[in-house]
C-alpha cells in the first residue's frame, strides 16, 4: 500500500479537504472535496460564537457544545470515508495536517 497526505483548510462551518500522494515524484491529487463541518449552513451555525454571545450563559454554553460536538461527527464521518476510499484505491492515509487561516497580525 502506498502512502498518501491529507490536508485540510478549515473555513467558517465547512473545510476544504485534500488528499495527494507521490507519482513518478510528482504531486498527485487523490481527493479532493468540500467538508460541511455543520449540519444546517446557516450564520447560526457556522458562527456559533457570534451566535452564542448574543444568548443567556448557559444557553450559549449548551448551544456551543452542541455545535461542537455535530461538527467533530460530521467530520469524524467524513475522515473515515476517505480513509476508506483511499485504502479501496490502495493508498493508506499515513499524515495529515490541518493549515491555519491566513490571517493578519494583530496591531
């Protein structure tokens, strides 16, 4: 079995999710696709703690860990159907990084 990478961008309530391997020493896309990282894609949800802050403490508490727990899910899901594509293809997935935002720096 051969060795393949995944990356992934993460975005407001989704992340892009890449997978490549080495061909002939060239970069190879395996995968490639779109990660809904919440169930419903609205400003709720894809900006719980803007959402959160606007709600009593214990509200926003419950509503965050809700959020939170449905993303690592759908994420969880998402990870073993590649893991599961790739090994079909003969490719284990042996790394993984997670690439932060772009952000600016802070004044």
């Amino acid at each position: 079995m051969k060795n393949a990478t995944v990356g992934f961008r993460v975005h407001s309530g989704w992340s892009a999710v890449v997978a490549v391997c080495l061909e002939k020493g060239a970069p190879f896309v395996l995968h490639r696709q779109r990660l809904q990282l919440v169930e419903t894609f609205t400003y709720r949800f894809r900006q719980p703690y803007h959402t959160g802050e606007r709600m009593a403490l214990a509200e926003a508490r419950e509503f965050i860990a809700g959020v939170r727990e449905k993303g690592r899910e759908l994420a969880y899901r998402a990870i073993r159907g590649l893991q599961a594509e790739s090994e079909g293809r003969d490719y284990s997935l042996s790394h993984g990084a997670v690439f932060p935002a772009s952000g600016r720096a802070l004044p």
